[in-house]
C-alpha cells in the first residue's frame, strides 16, 4: 500500500533494559549522516503536554488503575502523533519513535491483561490509524533486562513499569511476540544482547531495505 505521506516512520520497541534510546541515537545519527531529515522522538512525551503526562504515568509514588493508565497514554499519543509525529511525515521527514501504538498493546494488553479489542480501537482512534512503516522489537529476556535497569539506576530505582514484577515483564515480552507474529512484515524482531555497534548495524540493515 502506497503511503499517504512523504516521509518515513520507523519505531524502536520492546522490553525495558533493551537498550532503544541509545540505538535510536545511532540511527538517527547514520540516517542523517545519509542525508535524512530526521527527528527522534519518544511515548509517552515529544510534546509540552505528553511530557507532563509521562511524568505521572511513570511516577512510582502513584497508584494508576490499568484502566486510567491506557487512557493517559492514549491521550499521549493523540497529541503527540497530531502535533509531532503528523506534521513530521508530511514535511518528508524520517521518524524514529521509541514505543507508540505496540508498547500499550504489549504492556497493557499483554501485560495488564486488558482486552486487546479495546487497546486496537483506542490506538486507532489516538492515532487517526497512523500505522508505522517499520517497527524494530529489540528482544531481551526480562531477567537481562531487569538486571541492565538495576545496575543503571540502583536496587530501587526506576519508574513505575520499570518496578513491576518479573511475571509482568515476561508477558510483556510474549506480548512483543506475538505482535510480531501478527504483523511479520512490518515488525521484525532483533535480540538486543551483545555489541552495541553489531545490533545498530542489523538496525541500518532492515531499514535500508525498506526506506527510499
């Protein structure tokens, strides 16, 4: 299918401790080193106003419902992908979001439990069916993980998804599966263990094939 605009959408997902704001860098990095305009932004947050709602979405001092905590970062989403990411595309620019529409079927369908039905519709209404063009899952066992978030932020530290159990951050993991396996030619799958410099190099090596 032809795309309704002129630039290209690339999202970086999967577990937490996978490593996507340091590959995001890089890419951005190499894409504008090809000659790309390129702009890296990140869910929730890339605007005033979903900033200020990452900030309570990932406080640990609060206590969110599943319920209330899909329909933040929905809203999120809505004004990121009307404000940023929209207007972006149709400037011809090249996107490199970390997380956007799978991270909340992966953490609040598959991890929350919260029925997938209702997180498509939302995520369809948030975005206006704003699809991306290609979406790398960076894999890592959630034990790794949670481990890497550990000796970068302390025993305690971290956010509030960040501190869940490990239960949860496995089936968040399955979730990225089985999106995956859903929508093979659009997501692919790269295990985020070992050299940084040799998995941004399967990174470039996927989009390549794709970008114009």
């Amino acid at each position: 299918m032809k795309r309704k605009y002129k630039g290209f959408f690339i999202t970086l997902e999967g577990p937490d401790g996978c490593g996507k704001t340091t590959q995001s860098k890089l890419l951005k990095e190499a894409l504008m080193e090809k000659g790309f305009k390129v702009l890296h932004t990140r869910e929730p947050g890339g605007t005033f106003f979903a900033e200020d709602v990452r900030r309570i979405i990932l406080n640990p001092d609060y206590k969110i419902s599943p319920l209330a905590e899909l329909l933040l970062y929905e809203a999120s989403r809505a004004q990121h992908t009307e404000e940023v990411i929209r207007p972006g595309l149709e400037k011809g620019e090249c996107i490199i979001c970390e997380r956007y529409g799978d991270a909340t079927i992966a953490y609040q369908g598959y991890g929350r439990g919260i029925a997938l039905s209702l997180i498509e519709q939302l995520n369809s209404i948030a975005t206006e069916n704003l699809i991306p063009d290609l979406t790398i899952v960076l894999d890592i066992p959630a034990e790794e993980g949670l481990r890497r978030i550990k000796k970068m932020k302390g025993k305690n530290g971290g956010d509030r998804l960040e501190l869940e159990s490990l239960y949860f951050h496995q089936r968040v993991r399955k979730g990225y599966f089985a999106i995956a396996k859903k929508n093979p030619k659009r997501v692919k799958i790269l295990s985020a263990k070992g050299i940084v410099k040799e998995l941004h190099q399967k990174i470039l090596k996927e989009i390549e094939s794709k970008i114009k």
